[in-house]
C-alpha cells in the first residue's frame, strides 16, 4: 500500500512511499481511508521523533475494507470515522472498533476527518464543566482546530461564549456566526469573571485565563502551543470571596470511554451543521509538503486536509 513515510532526508521529513498492509488483530477493522486532517503536534513533534519508515496520522475518514474478525464493529462498506495513535496516513488502516464510529451516508470525508483529535478534545474538555447552559464560558485560540469547534459546541449547549483571538478584527466576524458572543483580543479583556475557561494555548495566556475565572471556576488545560515557562503571580493561588473553590485541570482527549461513541455524535453534529469545518487548505496527498510547510510556519488558518488518492 502507499503511505506517507518518515524520512527525514527529503525537506520536510516526509515521503510518499510504499508500505506494508497493516494487519488487523480480531478486534480491529481494516479501513480504506479516503481523507485525513493534520494536526500540529503530528507535524511540529511526531516528524521529528518517529523512527524512518514509520506511518504517522491521528485523524482519518473512510470505509470499511474489512470488518473485524470478532464480530465488532461496522460492516464491509461502512463509511466511517477513526482515530488512533498512528497510521492515518496510509490507503490502508487497522483500528480498535471502539476507536470508530459510522457516520451519515454522503458525508464529505474530508470534512469528517477534521473532527476526531480536535472535536474530541472540545467536546470531552466540555463535559469536565457538567451542564455549561447559562454559562459563562472562555474559549482561547478560539480560531484553532479545538477552539473553533469548542465555541460552537459551547454555543449548542446554552452557554454564554468569550472568543479569545490574536486578531479580533480578521475573525470576529466568523467567530460571532460560530456563536460567540464577544470576541477580544486575549482573556485579560474578558467582560466580567468566567464559569469555565477552555484553553489550547498555554503560556502567559493560562496565567490570564486563571485570573478571569469565577469561584468554583475550572480552566481544563487542553494544549500549549507556546512551549515557553509559564509563570504565575504571587498569590495567584489565594482564595478570597470571589476567588476560592478555582482549579486548572490537566486534559488527556483520550482519557475515558473508547471515543467511537463521541465520533458518531461529533460526526452526526456536522451533518445537522451545528458543527461546520474550517479548512484552510485542501490538496492531494502529494501535495503532503505544502500543508506540513504551512502548518508549521503557523501561516495556515484553520485544518489541513489530505485527499488520499486511490481511496474510494
């Protein structure tokens, strides 16, 4: 089967290539993968450490090849969802069945395959607040992967949303139709304290993110793209009458049940358009270099999403 290869002689540590077929354990199903979604941890860090010759991809859309052997699972044809540690990045995918989910028929793969790591990562960082309706909740990087999809699932689900931007002026506009209900320049500026903060930024802007929240306030952790030290006030920590009972959690989107469940609901989301994708560049898989070159030159808005040539 062709896959895209760690090989860290080409330009950007990446090849098309031939592989070998994975196969699949009895609680697996093989997937022929139609589409799949980068994500900057894959390209940032998962190319620079893999080992030569490995199949890396976290996201993947497509259908059924072959149905696991122990009877779990979609049968041969399904169009599904995956996700995984690895291999979406290849014709051909084995995947826990619990890792899984069909999705509606005529779904736009590439579409679906934006979802899995960043549409599990908002809805599960989500569930950490219980019922968020009449809300105030915080979104930063609102215009990232996780960040768009969680203002739009915190929206669905009643809650009043901040959007928290580097550019208010370029994505207010697109972040009040996704349901914010103010978009500033950086939690700091926040009207008023926050029930729950959802952060994929890190940095100096967790610290802020922390100062805004309400009593009994949560900030889930969910990523940090800045890779720098991060460093709070003194007395930070201190409860007083409006500052007691806050907690910043650490976030695994893994952690829990096995995601199949929460694809079939993320997938089925966007085919009623409560979810809508942001993808800000598309191409064949050939074309792999592009995106990874975009991606980690931070000058691409929105996901990357490789159409795999030879997938049905």
């Amino acid at each position: 089967m062709r896959a895209l290869l760690i090989d860290r002689s080409t330009p950007r540590g990446i090849r098309l290539g031939e592989a070998e077929a994975p196969r699949p354990a009895p609680h697996q199903a093989l997937v022929r993968v139609v589409a799949t979604s980068l994500n900057f941890g894959e390209v940032s860090h998962g190319i620079a450490t893999a080992v030569p010759g490995h199949v890396l991809g976290w996201d993947a859309a497509g259908e059924v090849e072959e149905a696991a052997a122990d009877g779990s699972g979609p049968p041969v044809g399904t169009p599904v969802l995956t996700v995984g540690a690895d291999g979406g990045w290849a014709e051909l995918r084995a995947v826990d069945t619990g890792a899984l989910a069909p999705v509606p028929v005529g779904s736009d793969p590439g579409a679906l395959s934006t979802l899995p790591v960043a549409g599990l990562s908002a809805l599960r960082a989500l569930r950490r607040f219980g019922p968020v309706s009449g809300k105030r909740v915080l979104i930063t990087g609102a215009t990232g992967g996780v960040g768009r999809f969680a203002v739009q699932l915190a929206h669905a689900q009643g809650a009043r949303v901040t959007a928290s931007t580097g550019d208010p002026d370029r994505n207010g506009d697109a972040l009040r139709a996704m349901g914010a209900d103010e978009v500033v320049p950086g939690p700091e500026h926040a009207d008023g304290d926050m029930d729950a903060v959802v952060d994929s930024v890190g940095g100096q802007q967790l610290v802020k993110s922390f100062a805004k929240l309400a009593a009994h306030g949560t900030l889930v952790a969910v990523g940090d793209v800045t890779s720098r030290p991060v460093t709070f006030p003194p007395g930070a920590f201190l409860g007083s009458e409006n500052r007691h009972g806050r907690a910043i959690v650490t976030f695994y989107s893994l952690d829990g049940p096995a995601p199949g469940q929460d694809l079939e609901h993320l997938a089925q989301l966007m085919a009623e358009k409560v979810l809508t994708p942001h993808i800000g560049w598309r191409g064949d898989w050939s074309r792999a270099d592009e995106a990874v070159d975009l991606l980690t030159s931070r000058r691409l808005h929105g996901k990357a999403v490789l159409d795999i040539s030879g997938g049905r």
